[in-house]
C-alpha cells in the first residue's frame, strides 16, 4: 500500500489533508522531523534521504519528496475530485499555483529561521507579505 510521511505542523500536512479530502486510502505516518524519526521508530533518512516532507512511497517503492508532486499524484487518484483533471486548465493552473506556492511563498520563508533580525527581517516579512499579497488577488 502507498505510504505517506508527513507532519502536521508543516506543509508536509497538506498531503495528508489532500488524500483525505479525495477519499483515497494510503497509509500515513508521521515524521518527528526534529529528529528524523517516525512514530513507528524509524530512522526517516532511510526511507527519505531528503529527510523533507512529505514522502510518499509508491507500491513499487518509488519516493515521491516534493510537495507538489506528491499532492498531483494524489489528485490523479482521485481525478476531478481536488484538483481539475490531468490535461485540463484547471489542472496546469493547480500547478501554476502549487510551484508559486513552492518556489516564491515557501522559500522565503527559510531566512526568517536563520537570525535574520532589525530591518533585514522586516524587509523580509514585507516580501512575503507581497507574496500573499498576489496569492489573495
């Protein structure tokens, strides 16, 4: 069966949220990603040497570790039911926005957790701001 590792504290969540709202059954585990263990004890680099969430392990093994890609292969279990379906408009701008989402909204957030502090923080939180800025137009 198809295993989904995640967090519910991060993006990784999504994933999860995404296979419930489609009504597919995976397995799911969740990802101590402090410490890179699952709840079951294992050592997550072993399963995901990206050690990002969420992971989803497909039947024949193979790894699927980056959002996006994990949440369009949960739409096509599901087709029409998420997101539009595979070769409609819809669907390409499902991945317009899961990409912008990714590359623009999720990135910015990385220096924020690094001592970005006074005004370089500042400017930075008004760069995401204007990045949802566009997402809420």
């Amino acid at each position: 069966m198809t295993k989904l590792y995640y967090t519910p504290t991060s993006c990784g969540a999504a994933s999860f949220i995404a296979a419930v709202a489609a009504g597919i059954k995976i397995d799911a585990e969740q990802v101590n990603i402090g410490t890179h263990t699952t709840d079951s004890g294992a050592d997550y680099y072993a399963i995901n040497p990206k050690g990002n969430v969420p992971a989803l392990i497909l039947d024949d093994g193979t790894v699927l570790n980056e959002g996006a890609a994990v949440l369009q292969y949960i739409a096509d279990q599901a087709p029409g039911k998420i997101a539009g379906e595979y070769g409609t408009k819809e669907r390409y701008l499902v991945q317009n926005a899961l990409n912008y989402l990714a590359s623009e909204v999720h990135a910015s957030y990385g220096p924020l957790f690094y001592g970005l502090e006074g005004e370089a923080k500042a400017a930075q939180i008004k760069k995401i701001g204007t990045k949802f800025d566009y997402i809420t137009k």
